[in-house]
C-alpha cells in the first residue's frame, strides 16, 4: 500500500489521487488518464466518451450479466 502508481492507481485509500499520469499530473477523467500512458503511435488515443466493451462482442452483454447477477445474488451476501 502507498508504494505503486500507474494504470492501476495509487492504492493509498485516497481516491482523489487514483489518476495521476506519470508526469504527476491529477485528471478528472478517465480517456485523459488512460491516454497519458499510451505509447505513441501504439493505438488510437481515446475520445471523451469510453467504449462500451460489450458493443464489439454481440451477445456479451447477456453474458456478463448473468454472470454479474450470480456475484450480486445471495450466494455472496
């Protein structure tokens, strides 16, 4: 705890800090974050709005909400 920084946050227990790029920098959001560590070059930089991950795997979304409705059912309360 408090030693790491990077995709993964700070894990310090303050959430105010979790999107610090590599230059120190805090942002507000999470395309700005996520594009502070993108190689250039790499892949294209994400826009304001972030990618429904379901929307390029049709029938994912019944899937992982079923699965989603399994953690959040009674077994694990």
């Amino acid at each position: 705890s408090g030693q790491v920084r990077g995709l993964c946050g700070t894990f310090n227990g303050d959430q105010r800090d979790e999107f610090t790029t590599p230059e120190g920098d805090v942002e507000p959001g999470v395309a700005d974050f996520a594009n502070a560590f993108r190689a250039a070059g790499a892949c294209p930089a994400l826009g304001p709005g972030i990618p429904d991950p379901c929307d390029g795997f049709p029938g994912s979304r019944e899937r992982a909400e079923a699965a989603c409705a399994v953690l959040m059912g009674p077994a694990f309360q």
